[in-house]
C-alpha cells in the first residue's frame, strides 16, 4: 500500500523556518520524482519544487529560501523552508510521480503569521 505521510508544519512567525518531511513506503521511492506542492485557501494546488536523479526545480516564489533534498536509503523527501512569509501560509503536499503513478499524502498545514 502506497502511503506519503507528511509532518514538520505548523505556526510560526515571518522570517522563521520549518522544515517539511515526506516519509514515502509502499512503492520503489529512489525512481520516483519527488515534489512539495501547496494550496491556500481559495487558491488552487501549485508546485514548490521538485527533486529527482536529474536535479531540482524550484519556482520562482521560493528560490534562495525553500531547499528540496531526499534520503533514498530511508525513502524521505524534505523541505527546508527559511525566511518564511504570510504568503506561504497554505497545506503542503507531499507527492511522488513515476510515469503515470501519482501518488499524494494528506497535506501538512504551514501558517506564517506577520
């Protein structure tokens, strides 16, 4: 059974950090791309960054303060938030894709107050 289990968000203030984790099982986690995606409210789900054997791909909002990283031996992804804005505030998804599998965990909520 494929599960993604998120953890790590919680209440902080602006220019605090936090650091996501993605605890992945059930499927072949090293071939997998790896990604953190969020949605705020009334907003739709949109990408963070992404990591796979070809590098990381981060979108503009976050370069310089979000880190993506994965620890293949214990099936993990990660993500390093610093400098954290009200605007990050939003539930953050864990998610794996390999070709048509698409794999989402639950979400973590993330709320940065100013």
């Amino acid at each position: 059974q494929v599960q993604l289990v998120e953890s790590g968000g919680g209440l902080v203030q602006a220019e605090a950090s936090l650091r996501l984790s993605c605890a992945a099982s059930g499927f072949t986690f090293s071939g997998y791309v790896m990604g953190w995606y969020r949605q705020a409210p009334g907003k739709g789900r949109e990408l963070v960054a992404s990591i796979s054997s070809g590098g990381t791909i981060y979108v503009d909002f976050v370069k310089n303060r979000f880190t993506i990283s994965r620890d293949n031996a214990k099936n993990t992804v990660y993500l390093q938030m610093n400098n954290l804005k009200p605007e990050d505030t939003a539930v953050y998804y864990c998610n794996a894709k390999l070709e048509l599998r698409d794999y989402w965990g639950q979400g973590t909520q993330v709320t940065v107050s100013s």
